[in-house]
C-alpha cells in the first residue's frame, strides 16, 4: 500500500441553520456547529472527516472548541512531524493523547478517507465492509404532543427511513413512546435522553420502557 506522506491538516468551522428546532433534555437547537477536519498529502490528495463534539459542554466535556485546541495544537504537529505510514497506524501514534476521543476520531476519519481515495475505492470497501447499502434511521426530537409527535414519525417512515430514535426527557416519555409504538408496531425504535433520568429516581419509568420493544434506551 502506498504510504500516506502526510504534509498538513486544516480545520474549518461551519454552522448549519436546522430546517426546524430540534430539542432534547438539555433544551432546543437552532443551528448546528460542525468541525471539518482536512487533511492533505505531499501530492496535493485531500481527506476529509467530521469531529462529533457538540457545541457546549452539557453532553460530553469535549466540545467543538475543545476538540479545535487539541487538534491545532497537539493532533496536527504529532502527525505531521511522525508521518504515519498507513491510517490503520493513526491510532497507536495518537496513543499519548489522553482522551478527546471525538477529536481523534475526527482525524483518524479524514485519513481513513485519503487512504481510501488513494487506494481508488470508496471508505466501506477500504475498510473492508461488503455490503454497498445500509438501512438508514432518524433521530427525532422531542415535541408539544404524542400527537405530533406521531405525525413526525410518520413523515419519516414514509420517506423511508427504518429505524427511528426519539428524544425523551422526564415528563415527556411513557405517554410519548406508547403513542409512537401504537402507531407503528413493527418499526425498529429506540429512545435517548442525552443522560438526563437518575437511577434512584426514575427507575420505575425505565423499567416501563421494556413495554415498548425497544432496540435500546
């Protein structure tokens, strides 16, 4: 395999308007802030990869800022000066760099991607996966009322996804899934809450979520 002469790394801040407010337990969200990570060879090829840290720090203690000083200041220079010779390598040369796994993974993507442009195949055959097509879900955020949220669902299932996650928080739960679930018995379904319930406290409504034929809480 040709080796990967690594020379540089970019990043780039972009901010995408949501078509509509999304919301979770930790309130709503308007726009999202996206963190691309470019990395570049001594022949001018080009890879791309996108850094997962959201933009505060009420999720993960990563954030979009968080990940851009680690990247800039430690990630960037490391490789550039080592130069790993293949992407399956990236991950031992990073080794040193305790946490800030969003961060990594943002650059460990982008030279998964030169790699594979390199070598004239696209990233899932490169990694060696065989199938060329995927079932693709949704997350979809929480909403007024079961009813809506119903008619969100619906959109979604009719224009083809197959598996639907939905955002919960206390108080916006057992009524809210029971309602999706009746509507659509056989749709693969799960629910997240961005960490929002407590054990000792919401245990009963946790146990009640087993109703529902969850793929996962």
């Amino acid at each position: 395999m040709e080796k990967l002469n690594l020379e540089k790394l970019n990043l780039r801040e972009i901010r995408l308007r949501l078509q509509a407010p999304f919301e979770t337990s930790f309130g709503q969200a308007f726009d999202r802030r996206i963190l691309i990570v470019t990395v570049t060879d001594s022949d001018g090829n080009t890879g791309y990869g996108e850094c997962t840290a959201p933009g505060a720090p009420f999720y993960s203690h990563e954030t979009i800022d968080t990940a851009w000083t680690v990247i800039s200041k430690y990630i960037a220079p490391l490789l550039t000066d080592t130069k790993p010779g293949t992407a399956a390598e990236v991950h031992d040369y990073l080794s040193a760099i305790k946490g800030n796994r969003m961060a990594i993974g943002g650059v460990e993507a982008a030279i998964w991607d030169l790699e594979a442009k390199k070598a004239d195949k696209p990233l899932w055959e490169h990694l060696g996966g065989t199938r060329a097509e995927i079932q693709c879900g949704v997350s979809i955020g929480i909403h007024a009322t079961p009813e809506i949220l119903v008619e969100k669902v619906r959109l979604e299932v009719e224009s083809g996804y197959q598996r639907i996650k939905l955002k919960i928080k206390p108080g916006k739960d057992l009524e809210f899934v029971s309602a999706v679930r009746s509507e659509f018995p056989d749709i693969r379904l799960s629910v997240d809450a961005n960490s929002a319930y407590e054990l000792e406290r919401d245990l009963d409504v946790l146990k009640k979520l087993d109703d529902f034929d969850l793929l996962m809480v």
